[in-house]
C-alpha cells in the first residue's frame, strides 16, 4: 500500500478541467490510518 501511495505521488497529475473541483488529498505522513474515514 505504501509503494503506490509513494508511486502516485511521484505521478504528473493533470490540471482539472474547468469546472471540475480539484481534489484535496493529504500526504501520506498526515493520512494516519485512515480507519476513521472507515468508520471502524
């Protein structure tokens, strides 16, 4: 899971397009385990 986060990261993204939000995703030392958003 760690590799492709690290992969992803390194990846060019695309700008949005007009009218499209632009996605807010914390870095991956901020994330935590993400077992809140889960709700467990």
């Amino acid at each position: 899971m760690i590799e492709k986060l690290a992969i992803n990261k390194e990846r060019q993204w695309p700008e949005p397009k007009d009218g499209e939000p632009k996605l807010r995703i914390k870095d991956a030392g901020s994330a935590g385990s993400g077992s809140a958003r889960r709700g467990l």
